[in-house]
C-alpha cells in the first residue's frame, strides 16, 4: 500500500544485507523524465502500470541482487506479483488504513490520494486496500507492524 514503509524499510533491509536498493517509482520517473504525478497527470494510469511493468520484469529478469520497493499497484497490474514471486523473495507490509493516513497527512505527491480531504484519503485507500489485499495475500511473507528486526528475520529465515 502506499505510506506502508516500503522505500524506508528496503533502503535499510538493502544495507544490512549489502544489496542494491531499486525504488520502482524512481526509476519509471528516470525513465520517463517526469514524475509519478505528472506521468498520471498528461499520459494517464494506464500508461503509467505499462511502464512499470515493464520495467518491474527488466529487473526481474536481471542477473542484479536487490531489494526492490515497488509501487503500491506494482503487484497487482499484468501479472506484476507472479512476476515478483517467480524471481524473488516477496513481501507484504501490512499496515493499516489508519497509520497509513497519519502518515500520508502531509504528502502531496501520490497521485491517486492528490486533493483529497482526510476522510477522502481514508476512503480511497478503504478501497485500493480491498481490490488489492487478494494479490497482496499472495507474497511470500506478511509482516503486521513492520520493522527492520521483522524484515531481517523474515528474510534470513526464507533463505
């Protein structure tokens, strides 16, 4: 989900296990030369998951070790989960809707959260939770309340 931690906890994840850390959404606005929002903005959602997916399957397919934080959508657009599953270790920070929002309060830059109320955002991702929360499931691990300890754990116990 978006605000659940994921570029925070992989930069430090990454570091620990002195990977390579690729944040999706940086590197489709390297590619594209524009950010998320203004990719949204002028070419639309669509265009956007194509994007992503495409590159999400380029460092899949990558000889590369990394941790990787994807997008909230990532997963769950052309197969983007399986994807994740097939070349990696996935896992699902499950935060709730209400941390979420006090931690998006002052975040501007989510495109699909842009211009909305308190109780706006809290709805919206009321909704992109359900339709998501099915493809979510399906990643390797569940971590409630993540940490860093929690990643580590879950990640050394997989391996």
């Amino acid at each position: 989900m978006p605000g659940s931690g994921k570029s925070t906890l992989g930069k430090q994840l990454a570091h620990e296990l002195m990977l390579l850390f690729v944040d999706l959404d940086q590197e489709i606005e390297h590619h594209e030369g524009k950010t998320v929002s203004e990719i949204f903005r002028e070419k639309g959602e669509d265009y956007f998951r194509m994007v992503e997916s495409q590159l999400l399957m380029e460092w899949a397919g990558s000889d590369r070790s990394f941790v990787m934080a994807t997008g909230g959508g990532a997963p769950c657009f052309f197969g983007g989960m399986e994807t994740i599953n097939q070349s990696g270790l996935s896992i699902f920070l499950d935060v709730s809707v209400d941390d979420i929002v006090k931690r998006l309060e002052k975040k501007s830059d989510r495109p699909l959260l842009e211009t909305k109320s308190e109780s706006e955002k809290r709805e919206q991702l009321t909704l992109i939770r359900e339709k998501r929360l099915s493809v979510y499931k399906t990643a390797r691990i569940t971590l409630q309340h993540p940490t860093l300890g929690k990643l580590l754990d879950a990640v050394h116990f997989k391996k």
